[in-house]
C-alpha cells in the first residue's frame, strides 16, 4: 500500500500535459512527467483510490497517466452543513468508503 498526497492537482496536471505534448511533438521523447515517475513502480493491475474535499473529477485524471484501474472519491453536491465526520460520510469519503473503493 502506498500514499500520495498531492498538493497542487493543478500543477500535476499541467506537468503530466506537457510532457505528453513535447512527446507528441517529438520534442521530448524521452521525458517524463513527475507524475509518470511516481507511479511507474505501480503494478499494471493495481487500483487507484482518489479521495478529495473537492470534486472528483480533480484527481480523477491519475487513472490515465498509465491506465490504472481509479475509483475518484469526492464532493459532487455542496452546501451541506454539520460535523466534519457527518459531511465526509454523507459525500462518501470517510474511512469506510475509501476502504470500501479499494477493494477489487
């Protein structure tokens, strides 16, 4: 098992986009984004789990960058109000539901 925490998904993002255009441009063969070198260790058939306070389509991306199997956690509808706990287990991203997308 291991973990990432990412800090700017933006800048992951833009990292991974541009190595794969200076790729697709024949400018940059060989390089590879940050990204790519994280994850290149990963086992082909090894899930991903995304979890984030925010929209799941902003990490939901990871599956891509080498074809990994990705279950995206997180908020789709905003504006609810309680406690942290209450919140995270309403919109799914609380410990049991991440457990639960990790499982094959």
């Amino acid at each position: 098992m291991s973990l990432l925490a990412v800090t700017s998904a933006d800048r992951l993002h833009a990292g991974w986009t541009a190595a794969r255009r200076l790729r697709r441009d024949r400018r940059g063969v060989a390089h590879l984004s940050h990204i790519e070198r994280l994850l290149a260790p990963l086992p082909r058939d090894c899930g991903i789990v995304t979890v984030i306070d925010g929209h799941p389509a902003t990490l939901g991306w990871l599956g891509s960058v080498h074809g990994h199997r990705l279950e995206a956690l997180g908020v789709e509808h905003f504006g609810q109000t309680g406690s942290v706990g209450e919140l995270y287990r309403h919109h799914g991203i609380d410990a049991n539901a991440i457990i639960d997308a990790a499982k094959p």
